[in-house]
C-alpha cells in the first residue's frame, strides 16, 4: 500500500485533523509521526502564534520553509502546517519522498473545530480575511494534493478507512 521508504504528507487548513489524523494513521500503519509545527517551535524556541506577534506572518512562512526542508525522514506521517504550501521549494523537497494528503473540510467546519484562530499562530497577511486566506490555500492544497480526504461529515477514524481506502486506489492506479 505505501512503498517501504514513502512518506505520507498532511497537508489543509488548521482543525482539517493533520496531528489528530496523523498519530492515528501513523499507529495504524506502524510509521513514526512528525509534527513540523512543532518543530518550528523547537528550533526557534517560540510558538507559533509569537513568531507571528513578534516578527510577523513570512517570518512563520521562512522558518516553516527552513524546518520543512531540512526533513529527512523515511516512512513517517508528517503533519506540515497550513502554510506549507506556500514554498515550492519545501513542497517539492517532501513530494520527492511521499505522498501529499489534503485533508479538506470546509471553512465553517474549520472554524467550529479551532474557535479563536487568533491563538493558532495562523501565518495570514494582517489585512486577509479568514475566508480569502481559506480560498487561497485551498487552491494550493488541491495543486500539490496526490490525495484528497473529504472531513467535514467524518470522525477521526473514519478519515483513516478513507485515506486507507485512497491509498489503495493510488496503489492500483499506479501499478
């Protein structure tokens, strides 16, 4: 189903599940799990929302396009954040390795699953509204996207099965 060095690669909007899905498929099929959010946080010993107040929205893109680039992983889930779609370079680095996931939901569903984005460290120009930051990455989700997970009407577990499911279907597309 997923060749021996492959990665798989989260990508969608904060809430669409990348680190809540992540842990679950990566327990289901025996791979490790990164959370490049995390990472950011590691390496430059802020969260994600300082790096935002402090040095503002591409400083996030910089550091997250730095963190992404420097991974180096086989077999491994790697949840991105929701704006690592904005560097080719870095989404290029991690195609070469894997396979790209969209988990796609919809802006209300997003916004009923994070509540007060303001606290997410959300890497927006400060005059972008929700919805045409949504628009925007939406279309780069898709664009890198080998498979997409539609979210919005399922549960953790039932995101799995279907990405399970795709993963199969990519498997007999491509052999």
């Amino acid at each position: 189903m997923l060749a021996e060095s492959r990665n798989l690669i989260f990508v969608g909007m904060p809430g669409s599940g990348k680190s809540t899905v992540g842990v679950l498929i990566a327990k289901r099929l025996g791979l490790g799990f990164l959370d490049t959010d995390l990472l950011i946080q590691q390496e430059t010993g802020r969260t994600l929302q300082g790096i935002v107040d402090e040095d503002g929205h591409v400083a996030l893109r910089e550091a997250e396009e730095q963190v992404l680039l420097s991974v180096n992983v086989q077999r491994h889930v790697i949840s991105t954040g929701g704006s690592a779609v904005y560097s080719d370079k870095a989404m290029a680095h991690l195609k070469t390795g894997g396979t790209v996931v969209f988990l796609d939901i919809s802006l209300d569903t997003m916004i009923a699953r994070i509540g007060d984005y303001s606290l997410r460290g959300i890497s927006k120009r400060p005059d972008q509204s929700l919805l045409e930051l949504y628009k925007e990455r939406s279309t780069l989700y898709a664009r890198y996207a080998d498979l997409t997970i539609p979210g919005d009407r399922l549960n953790q577990e039932q995101v799995c099965d279907a990405l399970i499911d795709g993963l199969h279907r990519i498997e007999f597309e491509v052999g």
